[in-house]
C-alpha cells in the first residue's frame, strides 16, 4: 500500500506488458503482484483496515497503472468500483463485513454487473432465489474471489447482489477476445442455477436507489477518464524517452516539436480536467446522504467533461506518437501500437456523442444529466 | 475596488459595448468609470494603499471585464502590467512612489513598449538624454496619465523607462483602426526629441535582467489568454441567454446540444488550464528574487499551455455560437461577431506555433522556454 | 455574356466590394451592371435568346463573382434559380415567354419563395386569388423586375407563382441588416392583398412536384457551395497577393508555410468536390423527365458532399488569412473580416450536421436524401 | 489482365488477408495469384505484350488491392514503379527487353533503391563492378525476381541498376516486423560483393536526371496515396457491410449517422483529390520528354494534395470506423484494427508536415516543389 508497493507494481508490469499484450488472457501472475501489494485495500476507510485513500488518490493509482499497463489498471480500477458498489447500494450492515474482510483476504473482486446485458435474470423457486442466464463484458471475473452481479427479478427490476465468484453455477468463460484491453478478462459469465441468498442482494438503497448512490455511475465513468489518460500518458512517455535516447546527431524537424507540443498541451489540460472531476468526486463523496441532486449533477458534469477530453487524448496520442518517432518505432517487438489499440477498444464504452448531448443540456439549459448507469 | 464596483463597472460597460465596437476611438467615458472604481489599484501591494490582489485574483477581473468588452479588458490589463514592469525592472526605490501615485491620482498607466519596433532610439546630447523616433500597437497610449517606454541606446541596447504621458513631445496618434479590439487604442506614440531623466531609466535590473524580471512576459502573456478566455465565456453566454430567451416551443435539435457540449467542454477545459497557470505565476512572483530558472520555466510552459487553448477556444466559440443561436443571431445590431472579431485581431498578437515548438521542446526534452519579450 | 464582360464586372465589383461592405443595403450602381453584362440571361436556352450555358458554367460564374463580392455572387445566383424555378415547377408554355422577356427585357429576378416562413398565404374571395402576409429572408427582392413567391393556400398546400415585383400591394422593406452578406437585400415582402392571377401559379408539376422538379433544392444548395466556395477562393487570393506585395526581406516562417499549405489543400478539395457536383447536376438536368429517383439521390449526395466542404472552407479560410497575414492584415480599411463574416453568415442557411446525416443514412445504409427545399 | 482475373484476385486476397496480417511474413502463395492473374503486365505497352494501362488504372487497380489487402497492394504498386524506373532512368534500348521478358516470364520486381539508406557502395576493382553494404525498407524484395537497387559511387554519385535478384551475393533477409503492412516485406538486402555489369546501370538520363525522369517521385508518392486510400475505402466498406447486417431492430443513433456521413464525405473528397491526381500524371507521363517543369510541378502539386488527404482519411477512417460499429467490432478474430496499423505504418513514410510546407510555398508564392526521391 506504500509508494515503494506502488512503485515496485508498476515496474513489474511495464516490465511484461508489451509480451503480455500479445499473449492476451487472464494475467495470473500480475494479479497475484496486485494481490500482494496490500493495493486491494486501497479505498477501504481506514478503520476497516484498508488505507483510506480518497478517490482521488486511488485514480491516480489507476492513472499510472493505465499509464504502464491499462488492462490491469482497468481490472484494479474496477475492484474498487466494486467496493464502491457495496457502500453505496447497500446498508453499512452490509458492506461493513466485506471491507474487513476484502481487507483481511485480500480478495479481489470482478464485475458482473452490466445493465445493458437483460439475459440473467432472478427467479423464486420455491421460497429460493437462482441466477440464471449469462453476462457480457464481465471486467476481471476471471480469477476474481468475489462478483457483483446484476439481473431482473421476474418484475423487470435490477437487482444488484455480491457473492463469492467460486459458488456453483458460476463459469467464468474466457472468451474475452479484443484487440485492445487484451488482460481485462471482459468475458462472459454464465449463471447455471446459481443460489443466491436475500441477504446477499443490495437492497437499501439499491442501484441508483438515493443521490449519493448515484455517484456509483460517476466513479465508473471517472474510472474510464484516468484509464485513458494514463493511456496517453504512457504512450508521450514512450515518445519522450525513445527520442532522449536517439543519438544526438539527429537533428530535430520544427515540425516535430510543433506536434509534440500540440500533442502535449492536449495532456496537460485533460490533465486538468481529470483532477478537477477527482475533487469533485471526493467531495460529493464525502457528502454522503446529504449530497444534492445539484451537486450530484456538478460532479456528473466535470466527470463528462473529463470523459470528453480524455477519450480524445488517448486516441490522438496513441495515434500521435508516430509523428514524434517516425517509422521505426512501428517495429512489432516494441507493441507501441497498443496504447491506440487499448484506447480504441476502451473509449467504445459509451458513446461520447451522448456525453456531449448531456453537456450541452447543461450548458445552455442548466440541466444536469439524469443519472443512469451511464451518466 | 469591491466587488460591488466591478459589477457595477461591469454592467455599465456591457450596456455599450456593441455600440462602441461601431464606433472605435478612445472610450473616454468607460476610461473614467474605470479610474473611478478604484480597480487601477487592484494589483498595488495594500501597504502602498492598493487592493493587494494576487495576479489571480487580477487577472479574473480581466477575464470578467474581457467577457463583456475585450478592448477595454486588454487596455485595464496593461495597465496593471505596466505597474508590474516597474517592480520587475526597476528597485524598491524607484517604483514604491510611483505605485502610490498611482493609487492616490488614480494613475492609468499607457503602453508605449514594444521590443519589435526599433524605430525609437535614446540620445543623448550634451549630457541631455532625448527620445526620438515611434512606436506602434501602444495599447491604451490615449488618454493615459503615464507611459512605460522602450527605446534602443546607442549601442543598440534596450532602455525602458516611465514618463508621464503628457511630457512635451509626446503625441499620441489616434491611428488604430482595426476590425477587432477596436476601443484599445493601439496606435502610434511618436516621441519628438522627448527629454528623459536618468532616473526614470528602469536600470535595475533593467529588462529581462533577471530571473524574476522575466516573469513580465509571462505575465503578458497570461494577459492575453485571459483576454481570450474572457471572450469565449462572453461568446457562449450570449448563446446561453439567448437561448433562454427563446420561446418555448421551439425543439432543440440534438445536433445543437451536441455542438454546445462541444464547445462547452473545450472553454471548461480552457479555464482549468488559465487558472492553473494563474496559480503558477502567483507563486512564482511570491518567490522574487530567489525565483529559479526551472521554475520560471514552469510557470512559462504553464501559461503557454493556457495561451495555446484560450487562443483556440476564443476564435471556435466567437464561430461556433452562431451554431447554437442559428441565422436570425447575425441581425447587425447585436454585433455579435465583434466576439470573433476581437479574439481574430488578439490572438496574432504572437504566433501560437511558436508557442507550441516551445512546448514541444520542453515536452520532449525537458528545455525551458528561453526568456525573451515573448515567451 | 462574353469573357470580357464577366472580366469588367468582376473589376468593377471588386473595386467597391470593401467599401459597400460597410455601407450594406440594395446595391442598386452594381445591379445595373449586372443587367448590363447580359448575365441575366445566362442560363437561359440558346433558342430563347440565352447564353445556353450549363449549370457547371453557371456556377463558376457565381463563384468567380463570389470570390469578389458573395452579397451579388448570391443576388446574381438567385436570379438563375428563380429562372430555374419557373422550367422545374412550371409546363413550358408558362416559363417559355417569361425566360424570352427576362432576355429581352434584362430582367431581374428575386425571391419571396422561403417555405419555413408560413406567414404568407394565398386566399379566394369571389372567384379572385389574393396573396396576404410576409415573407423573410427574400434575398434579392429589391429592385428585382419580377419575383418567385410562396404562399399557403388554405388547404395547407404550397404554391408558388411568378408575378411582377411591382404589382400593386407588394412591398419590399430594406430591413436586412446582418453583419454579413450586407448587400443580398435578405429582408422582408410583404404582400397587402396582392391579386394573383391563377396562370402565374406554377402548377405542372408544381413544387417538387417530379423528380425532375426536386432538382430545384439541388441547384439551391449547389449554388451555396459554390458560393461559399468563392468565398474561401477571394480569402486565399487575399493572403496570396498581400503576401507577394510585402518587401522580400521579410522571411517566411515555415509554420505559415505549412498554414498556408494545409488552407490551401483544403480549398483544392472543395473546389474538386464542388465541380463534381457541378458535372453530376448538368448530366441530371440533361435528362429532364425521364430522371429516376436513384440519380436525383446521387446528385443530392453529390451536392451535400461540395456543401459539407466548402461550408468548412469558407470559414476555415476567412478565419485563417489572418494566420498568414498577422496582425497587419488585420486593419479596418481593408476590411478582410468580410471573408468570414459573408461567409459566418451564409454557412447558417441550413444546418451542415443535417446533411451530414443524411450522407451517413446513404453511405451507411445506401438511402437517398429524401427530396425537399433543403435536401 | 480481365476484370475477371483482378475480380478473382481479391476474393482470394480477401479471404485470408485477416489471417495474414496475423501471420505476416511473406504471402508466397498470394504473390503467385498476382503472377498468375496477369496484372504484373498491366502497365506494360501493349506493344511490349502488356496490358497498356495508363497510370491512373494501374493506380485504380493499386486501390481495389489495397482496400482488402493494403500489404500486397503496396508490392503490387512498388512492381510497378520498378517498371517505370526502368523506363524513367535508362534509354529505350535497356528497359525495352526487360519489359517484354517481365510479361513473357512473369516476373516479380522488387525494391533495393532507398536513397536516404547510404550504406550499399559501388565498387570498382579490377576494371569490375561490385555493390557492398545494405539496404533497408526493400518492399517486395523477398521473392522478387529482379531487383532494383541504389548504390553510391565512389564519387558519392547515386547509382541506380536493374539486377536478378538471385544474383550470387543478394541476401534478403526475412527482418521485417511492423505492426502495419506487415506483408510487404520491407525488411533488409544484403550486397555481399555483388558482381554488377555497367549495362545495368540506369545512366540515360540516369535517376531524376530529366524533367521526365523526375516523374518516378510523383508516381511514388501518388502510389502512396491510393494505398491509404484503398485502406480507407476498405475500412468504410467495413463499417457498410457489417451495419447491414445487424438486426433491423437496432435503432440508428443519429450522432452515429452524422459521424457516418462526416468520414464518408472526406472519403469522397479524397477520392476525387487522387483521381485528379492520377489524370494529371496520365498526362505528363504522355508528354514524355516534352514534359516542362511547370508541367511537372503541377503534377507534383497534385499528388501532394491527395498524400495529405489520402494520409488523413485512412488514419480517420481506421479509428473511426469504430464509432460506426461499437464495441463488439472490435473482436480479435476480425482483426478490423489492421486498417488503422496499416495506416499508421505507411503514412510515416515521409513526413506529410514537408508536403504541407511545400503546397504553402506553391499557394503563396508560384514555387513548384523542387524534384527529390521525396516530392
């Protein structure tokens, strides 16, 4: 959970990531590394034993993470937007136990909560509840201790339940196959029958069930802004450090550096933008149930605008850093090409077309986006 | 000097503003409601009498004027950075009284320095020292009360100095006839064998003669952005108010709400990255004299950073608000093409490509932007 | 009609062009001239006394007068439509003695045919037709010798009819006054109880009334491109003759050489994608009746695609001039902001996103843009 | 050589282009459908036994290949330019029979001319000929069956020669590892005293060494072009065929429309810029030594417009076909990110911000880019 944790992590990650981006699949060995980081435990308050890091302070984890290898830091990233989850749909009651416990165990946890996705549905058998269907887009289930799940109980309304990713019926496939966010394990899980107890469901307030809870949807999409931006961080970092290490004889085009400055202006103002929607977020955060549906709407706005410009670094810098370096960073060995590839994939998540809609709403109508699993 | 005063100051010059694009020349009227505001004494240390208002605080007055009239925004500016080229230029001794002065007369201070235009030159005969020659672009030159002047030695050395505009020889032309920043008077001063006092020589440590004295162009240019900050937030409130204004009945098109969001997002990033650097040069002027050049460097790339978006989302809001409020907006009353007009006329007061060779220098090799009158 | 006449005109329009820029209103000296050059009849068949020329050869006119003054480039192309309008919507025994009067009379043509503006509307009384109500944006309607106008009829229906601009009861007000386009005379008709005689209706087919009639919208939206085209050619020209005229010794920057590369690769572009178009109209009014709806739809998506990029241009250009100019450029007797201004305004005529998505139904799906006035 | 044969070309280039660009390497099997198909006599005069396609249908053809399979389009295309070298840099006498004998044996020509790679010398000793050293970025070498190659003379003079390329001493090495165009073999030659007779040597004019001579850059360089441009057409025809054949029940986003229409109308315009760009080289090319340099110039002019337009629209068009399809497209299986790597590979072949420059110079000043290898 130190910063020498932190930093011994990245080394060992941007150490495989290029081989690893090749190879694909579940990344066994870098999970156990975060696992044993003690970084799990991150956002858990410090009186559950975790470290207490503001949120602001976890992105910025996820942030350079992203920056050496975006498909684990998505993975972490979304361990916490779990635990995230447990605060802010369930009762104290309730979350409370998993945190120490997360804590004590280190577990890890995956995402199967997807609202877009209606096949897994919650059916009463006999005064019993089943999981029964299957899930797209499961980011890190694979390998995780623990899922959130998402279904539709036979009224046609979500319901969002934690439980243990080895009880039965569960089967992880991995069947995740992109060309980018190659080791996010964004597979699907079946459901085969699976038991689930009332206990486990998150009832109070349930998704999106007061304001506060609403912040889960801002987590998430600020999540998606620090991933991108560590992208482009990550792929200017490739651009600054092959071109010190170019013999100095090579003289340098003008038009180089008015590129790499225009490349680098665009980072340094999403920059900006990503850690004015983090301390928003923390302050909604620390609100708590007294947090406005106003203010809820201010910190919705800063994170789109952070969506906004971060999606558009991502893809030009990793499009970009070829203008710095010239043809002979296209080399297969080096895999430079996947900081654009991730950032393709990636930036698919939602459309930004619908985020700048919602902008505009605010802009010149003053109107805060409705709160949805996506905005 | 309150809060008051500056809305009150603010009011009154959007009442005119359009009107006066029409009519150019000197705004002796608005000129007068400024001196009488008390904001000529914002940015003077409170222990000479001023206000004591950070450069932040100073240039969100800029900003906050430029929104509604840019001209007078620019000249109101410079008359601060005419106060600062005092304290950086010259000592203790020589600009402690001037800024009293300034505060007790209520001094507006002109700008006749101009490093490009080399045609004034410093003589000096039988012990006597003369300016002879002009200068061109002196915004604010009319009806100032003082001047900061620069002329070439005759050993080719740059001279600045402060003198009251009214000294004999002085004349200042009344030329300034462009189609943008109409009302900043940046015309010719003509200096016809202008007696000079050594003691008005800004000696120590003359221009640029230190770390701390290069922070002047720093300041100017943090000026111009925040002029062109100001012109873009002015730019989408008329879309904004106007929008309201609208009946009801008329359906938004999602196109619209998309362009908004568009330039919405591009001016909330604007302000993020003008307010950082704001912060930057504050710091950077608390630390005088024992300013470093990496950190001057910081606060350089900082502002040119802020310099390259505000230009840019100056011209693409003064375009783009016709986007949002559609035909019937271009009625020749509202003159609300003066907002593109202005931000087209500043923003080539320097070329932004520079700016962005300097970044890219520093982004991809860690250089410092060299200190000169205009980076 | 002849070269030398098109060459004297453009001469004598470029000489006031600036100058009835600040004066705006009806350009009566320059219509003259017009009429004088024979253009008027331009379009007309040769058999009726006319140039013959083609659509292509037309709009190359108008985007050479564009080039020098789009306020009559646009006057003058609006004549031709009305001319257009009568051979689309009208049987040839109705247009062939109007087009043979418009020769040899050297008549003007305006337009009071706007179907957004559903104020005007055609009523009976006692077996006569009266036209009652108002009209906006009749671009052309003053001084003109005849007029194309619309009406609703209390059915609901569109009419449209030729009558005399100086019928007793019509009314051209001079209350156009936008900050661009100054002199295209885009104000208000009204009609006070105008008679209409039921032969000036143009009835067969009517208004869109076959395929070969809906070429109508196609040749209103090309002659925009091509205007707006003219603009972004007079913008370039601008920054190309003042940029030979400066004394050698000034060196070129290569930044402004690359500007000025990228600006003018642009203007290539819509110039071939507008001449493509051109090419695509003269071929579908060849056929005449026997047009099928798919060919109509290719040249609609040939037109939208010169109208998507010529609308960029003409802004990209007016606005970029300056980028090669600096601020010199910038000085108000020039009055070079015309170029984006003319070009501001006119670019707001009908929403570019529109089009835009009706060439995504058809590259997506292969739809055709559903023939109106717009597309 | 029939419409046939190119038809059945690239339904087998299509079939396994996915696979292959997984694969890279050398697509031997591929290169012998070329063989058999014929098309390596298209350029050749039909007096010669070729087909006797003008340049722009070889370039048409160079299109179609890419846009399935943009790796053999370039070694298809680089055969080709061979050809013309011959024709271009040696007498009549010399490429005559090698022409004929490319049509009667088939023969494969590969790329050993790179002039910015100095390491192959000329050596004379003993009254023979030897070349020495290595070449890098030899497209098409592998497999080939003659070669041309560059060497320095001992003067430092470029040499340029057609050789077998099983000539004793040639070494292909099998070094090519991009992430792009990965089957265009563009890897390393080897020259292990390569015995070399003075007839091969192209010394009438010899490279660039008349007006016509100085074509072989434009022909280059527009191939250039119509790669990128088949790979954006590839990858829109991508995006048209996979929307089709979705569920109708999926609704339309209309910012999917608008992005849809947005790419589709540079793709036109870019395929009229290099269309434009292919008739004015059919031209030049026909006025064989009469050709001026203005002529060429105008060439020249005209292919650098289509390099930044086709460079633009294959890098827009890879990334945003994804906007248009979502996430799922992004599939590894599909392997759909190969449009954008090809792209981003080949467009660094030469720095487009040069050409930009060079049209800046032409559009302000009349210079018509001076002949290189490069433009």
């Amino acid at each position: 959970m130190s910063k020498l944790a932190l930093d011994q992590l990245l080394q060992a990650l941007a150490a495989t990531a290029a081989e690893r981006d090749r190879a694909g699949g579940t990344a066994l060995r870098e999970r156990g590394l975060i696992r044993e980081s003690g970084l799990l435990a991150l956002s858990v308050p410090v009186e559950l034993g975790g470290a207490g890091a503001s949120w602001s302070e976890v992105l910025q984890v996820v942030r350079r993470l992203s920056a050496v290898d975006s498909a684990l830091g998505h993975v972490f990233a979304f361990h916490h937007l779990m635990l995230a989850t447990l605060r802010l749909f369930g009762p104290r009651a309730q979350w409370e136990p998993q945190l120490r416990q997360t804590v004590a165990e280190r577990l890890f946890w995956g995402n199967a909560l997807n609202p877009r996705d209606p096949r897994t549905v919650l059916v009463e058998e006999g005064g019993r509840l089943r999981l029964r269907g299957s899930k797209s887009f499961c980011s890190g289930a694979s390998d995780a201790d623990r899922l959130i799940v998402s279904a539709l109980s036979a009224a046609g309304k979500l319901i969002v339940a934690a439980i243990p990713a080895g009880r039965a019926g569960v089967k992880v496939l991995d069947d995740w196959d992109s060309f980018g966010q190659r080791q996010t394990d964004s597979g699907t899980v079946l459901f085969d029958d699976v038991a689930l107890d009332e206990a486990e469901i998150l009832r109070q307030p349930g998704p999106l069930g007061s304001v506060f809870a609403s912040l889960r949807p801002c987590l998430a999409q600020l999540i998606l802004g620090n991933v991108y931006l560590g992208l482009a961080e990550g792929a200017f970092t490739e651009a600054q450090e092959r071109t010190r290490a170019r013999p100095p004889s090579e003289a340098i085009d003008p038009f180089v550096l008015r590129r790499a400055g225009e490349l680098w202006a665009e980072l340094q103002t999403a920059r900006l933008a990503t850690d004015e929607a983090g301390r928003a977020l923390d302050r909604a955060w620390a609100a708590g149930d007294a947090l406005t549906g106003e203010r809820r709407g201010q910190v919705a706005v800063a994170i789109a605008v952070a969506k906004v410009v971060t999606t558009r670094v991502a893809l030009t810098t990793g499009q970009g850093l070829f203008d710095l370096l010239g043809p002979r960073a296209t080399t297969g060995q080096a895999r430079l090409d996947r900081y654009w590839r991730n950032a393709r994939v990636h930036t698919l998540h939602d459309p930004v077309d619908h985020k700048l809609r919602d902008l505009g709403s605010h802009a010149l109508w003053g109107e805060w986006p409705t709160p949805s699993f996506y905005s």
